[in-house]
C-alpha cells in the first residue's frame, strides 16, 4: 500500500510573499469573483443601477458585503485546511486552478461583461470538473513534486490578485457610504411659482409616456384579434406621428433627451444619484443635467404647478424644486429576490433573497446563457400598480394643471393575460401589455371626461422607445411564439408611438414627416404657450423641426 512521501520543509519565503500566500489573502480574490455578479452593479463608475433603485439600497450593499465575508471566510477555512501536504491539498487546489476559469467566465457573463456561447461555457465547465475528477481519484504520493510547482506560483498569482479584489470590497464601502441618502425625499416646490401666483387655472397638459410604445404595433400592423378601441378613439381626435425618430433605445439616455431637448446617447450619475451627467455625442463632451434647463423649467415659466409620476427614472431625486408633486418607483430586475421584498422588510431578509438567487442560479443555470429573466416579473407588476395609484391621484387633483405620468407599459416582460383578464400570469406577451396599456389609456380617458377637463386638455401619449424586438428581447428566455410571430420575426421597427391630442380637437390628422423626439420639448413649449392650437399649426412645427 502506497505511503504518504516525508516531505522536507520548503525553504523560507519572504515576509511579504508569506503575508501574499496567507489563505485569509488568497480567499479574497475568489471571494469577490464568485459574487461579482451582485457586486459589479454596485461599484460600477457610472453607477447606474443604483441610480435607477427607488429602494433602500443599505441592505442591498449589506447583501453584497454579507455574501462577499460569508464566501471569503468558508474559502479560507477551506484553505487553512489545505496547508497540509496530501490528497486533501490536491482536491482543494486544483478544484481553484481548474474551475477559476470558468468562474470568471461565467460572473462576467452574469454581468453583462461578454456575452458567452453556451457551448464554450459547457467545455470550460466540464473539462476542468473531469480533470479534476480524474486529478483527485488517480493521485499518487510521486505527482506531489509537479504540483507543488504548480500550486505555488498559482498562491502569488491569487494572491496578486486579491490586492484587485481588496480595491473592490473598498469601493463597495465607499459606494454604500456615499448612497446613504439616496431615496431620502428630495424639497418640493416650497411655493406656488411668481409666475403661476397670478394666473388662473390652466386646461391642463397630460404628457403619457408608455414605455415602449411601438407604433407600427399600435396602428400600422397590429396583431390579429387584438382590439385597442382606447388607441383607436384617440386617433379619431387626434394627430398621429407616423415617422418619429427615437432618442435612444435606453430609457435611462432616452429621458433626459426628451427633457432638455439636447440629444445624449451615455449617462452617468453619482455615487449619491443625485447628479447626473450626459454625454453629448454631437460634441463629444459630457455635460451636467440641469433641471432649469428641462421641460419641467418651462412649464413653470408658464405658469404651470407640475406633478410627475414616473417609472426608472429618478425624477423626485433629479428635479429638486421644480416639482409640486412627485412620486417615483424603480425595481431594479438587476436585484433579483431581493426586488420581490416588501419595502418594511428587514435587513436579514435581502441577504436570504441573495442566497436564494445563488442557490436557483445553481440549480437552473449551470453552464446556460447570460441573465435569468423570470417568466413573470412581480417588480414589474407592483411599479405598475403603485404608478397606477400616484398617476391617479394626480390627475384627481385640477391644481396640478401639467402631469407627467411615465408608465412601466407596455414594456416586457407580460404581466397581463388579456384573454383571462388577470395579472402575474407566467408566459404572457408584449401584445399582452398592449393590451393592458389599451385598458390604462381608456382609465385616463374615462377619469378625465367624469371630471369635464378631457376635451379641453392638451394630451401628448408617445413612446420613449419602440419595441427592442431583435435588439434586446428576442434572446431572451420570456420569448413568447406571440411575440415572434406579431414582430414578424423579430423584425425591428424602431418607430415609437405619437399621438398629440390638442384641446377641443375633433378631428384625426397625420404627420408623415421624419419627426426628431428631442424635438419633444420644443414642442411642448409651444403648446403651453399658446403658440400650437390647431392640427394646421402643429404639422407646421413638424415640418420645420424635421428640416433641421
């Protein structure tokens, strides 16, 4: 029977290399990596997911530290265990050298890093698992000399890059300090605006912004069987945009643009989310977002008290004293479980959501594609409900003579069967949602004409983007054959729905003119002051706008 081999003592390394190759350093590097997926949201430069969190986000970086000591501590254990020469120290070692790759791989493509073949991640996943299968079950004292060449440079190399990962546990710190305020509510409007002080009442300005809203899906070439009479008696009093060049495909760089009116293809925002900056790619420079300069700004000029209920966007947080009412909500799908949690929830609560992402991530997706979407989306759902609810209590209050209401429709995923009439059904469509944003269009209508101000209003329902077929959704798990036969394929119409209804109007008219959607503000600058009264007038400005 073989025997163990005396092992002499290695020579004596430096106190540096020692501190490098202690486990508690080397269990670092790996630590992060086997979170990154959680982690790299959190401390990217730009920021961006946080920004879009309308939640708490203490606990969301409490998760991540959780998960990251958690992780760290078993791997050093795990490793302190493995310092003694033997099979043990073979199984440990060359489990990390051979399955890292793969890691790596794999939390890059979680992360929206790469994008990763399904059959490359597969082979990096069971070779290495078969040669370390093999590596364990065939080991003999006499390989020992090999891999101890092996394993000690692998120690400084991990150990090299923990240094990296110690940066990143830094800047997850840093990111959790600095984001200590981010949700706190943000100063309203302390006071009616001099210029609205002595005014009357204005026929009040409805600017519905359906998130992804297609037009061709909506009057051009709509789905068999699918009735949208909402759709349909707008455009009866109505004009109707038929070329409308979109701002953007990301409604996080879409808004903006439609606020200033200066296109932007690229933002950032503070660790804190309450600045932002844009990227202005007609003169490659990045430039501050400045709420004076928004359409909000020139309502307020106008004499006009604003409110905004709106989706993803920050707006509460962003447009500080421009506002007299506000409500924003964002669940970021990025958090996973941890989005499905009450707001009240506690701490502890968020680190388990974590765990049970890890663990369905394990069971679901060993070796498979990217993201997991889930089939139904209850973050979806509830910003649609809880939007539903502050849209209406905006338009239920005649003071508020401009409202803004940015709704989660009808963006994927489904979260609505139209044929059984209920929500938080899994596998449903795009033409689901359409249908949905039919019924949410018909309850503006309907509340506004009870309260007598929808023939005199000014009302404006576009798109931010069209219906990202090819370009986002059709990769996707929640897919539907619906959706593949209503795009034609997947086939992409980047054309956003445009309907701009002006007061009293009762007769349809059409733009076919190519019409920039950064021209949105401008636009509504004309109508809120008086300057755009009749569907004549309004296809002038197109005209012109689409010269430029």
């Amino acid at each position: 029977m073989s025997r163990e081999p005396i092992l002499h003592a290695p020579p004596s390394k430096p106190a540096s290399i020692r501190l490098l190759t202690h486990p508690a350093v080397i269990a670092l590097s790996p630590a992060v990596l086997l979170c990154y997926s959680l982690v790299h949201i959190l401390i990217e430069p730009d920021h961006v997911a946080i920004y879009h969190y309308s939640g708490r986000p203490g606990p969301i970086f409490l998760a991540a530290i959780a998960n990251v000591a958690l992780v760290w501590a078993l791997l050093a254990a795990l490793l302190l265990l493995a310092r003694k020469p033997g099979r043990f120290q073979v199984a440990v070692w060359s489990g990390l050298i051979l399955m890292l790759p793969w890691v790596l791989l794999k939390q890059g493509n979680l992360a929206g890093e790469w994008s990763v073949r399904h059959w490359l991640s597969l082979c990096l996943f069971t070779i290495p698992l078969a040669t370390w299968i093999a590596t364990v079950c065939l080991w003999r004292p006499s390989f020992y000399p090999v891999f101890n060449r092996l394993r000690e440079p692998a120690e400084i190399i991990v150990g090299f890059t923990s240094l990296s990962a110690m940066v990143f546990v830094g800047q997850l710190l840093f990111c959790d300090w600095q984001s200590r305020g981010l949700n706190r509510p943000r100063p309203l409007r302390a006071q009616t605006s001099p210029a609205a002080a002595g005014l009357a009442a204005k026929p009040r300005v409805i600017w519905l912004l359906l998130d992804e809203l297609s037009y061709q899906q909506v009057y051009e070439t709509r789905f068999p069987g699918l009735d949208l009479p909402a759709f349909d008696r707008l455009a009866q009093q109505s004009t109707v945009f038929t070329h409308v060049v979109p701002a953007g495909l990301h409604t996080g760089d879409v808004l903006p643009s439609l606020l200033t009116g200066i296109p932007d293809d690229e933002v950032r925002a503070s660790a804190d989310g309450s600045h932002l900056r844009l990227h202005v790619p007609a003169t490659h420079q990045w430039r501050p977002f400045d709420p004076h300069q928004t359409i909000f700004a020139d309502a307020d000029t106008a004499g006009y008290r604003t409110g905004v209920a709106g989706w993803f966007n920050p707006y509460c947080r962003i447009l500080p004293g421009m506002l007299d009412r506000c409500t924003w909500v964002s669940r970021i799908q990025a958090f996973g479980a941890m989005e499905e949690l009450e707001p009240n929830a506690p701490d502890s609560a968020y680190l388990f959501a974590s765990w049970r992402d890890s663990l369905r991530w394990l069971l679901n997706r060993v070796g498979k594609h990217s993201e997991v979407y889930a089939q139904n989306d209850p973050a979806h759902l509830a910003d649609y409900r809880d939007l539903l609810a502050a849209g209406d209590g905006l338009l239920n209050d005649s003071s508020i003579d401009f409202v803004f209401l940015h709704i989660p429709l009808p963006h994927p995923t489904g979260i609505y069967d139209r044929r059984t009439k209920k929500f938080g059904t899994a596998g449903t469509s795009y033409i689901d949602n359409l249908a949905l944003t039919d019924l949410y269009l018909d309850h503006v209508y309907q509340l506004l004409k009870q309260r007598g101000e929808w023939d005199s209003a000014t009302v404006i329902v576009m798109g931010d983007h069209s219906w990202r077929t090819s370009m986002f959704w059709a990769s996707l798990p929640t897919w539907t054959a619906e959706d593949q036969l209503a795009s034609h394929g997947g086939k992409f119409d980047s054309r956003p729905g445009y309907i701009v209804k002006l007061p009293y109007q009762n007769q349809p008219a059409h733009i076919d003119v190519p019409f920039p959607a950064t021209s949105t503000r401008a636009l509504i600058q004309q109508l809120v002051g008086g300057r755009i009264t009749s569907s004549a007038q309004l296809a002038d400005f197109a005209a012109s706008v689409s010269q430029k």
